[in-house]
C-alpha cells in the first residue's frame, strides 16, 4: 500500500522506482530485524520484481547498472547507520 502511494507521485517511473528500492535497501541495512519487517514489510515495499522488468523492457544496461549500484550503497549506507559491527 505504502509503494502504491508513492508511485501516485507524479514523478518518472524509472526513477522513482529506483528511489523506492533504495529506501527499501536503506532501512533494511539499518535495522535487518525482526522478518516481519525486513522479509515482510520491506520485502513488500521494494520492487525487484518490476526493476527487472523494467530493466528489460527498456533494453537499459544503464538503467539496470545504476540502480543496482544506488541500491548496493544505499544498504551499505543503512548498515552504516545502524552501527552494527
């Protein structure tokens, strides 16, 4: 429900595609616990499924290369911030 509030935003659907899932990425490095929230809700929130549709039907290595990268960091970056060691 949360992502399909979020895709109401009139932005490009590519990007905010991309934005979704590093959001996604972000908390789920930051605080990877309980499942219900990492596996469930966020699990539910990202779109993986629809990043690599689209991936392939805009025939974009680019596309695909950048966000996978934005969302590698962005996890990186919320494992960062959540301290852990």
């Amino acid at each position: 429900m949360v992502r399909y509030l979020l895709t109401l935003l009139p932005l490009a659907s590519s990007w905010e595609l991309i934005a979704i899932n590093a959001v996604g990425c972000l908390l789920i490095g930051w605080k990877p616990q309980p499942a219900w929230w990492s596996t469930g809700f966020l699990g539910g929130f990202t779109s993986f499924s629809t990043y690599m549709l689209v991936s392939v039907t805009d025939s974009s290595l680019a596309y695909l290369v950048v966000a996978a990268a934005v969302c590698i960091a962005a996890w990186f970056a919320g494992d960062a911030i959540g301290g852990k060691k």
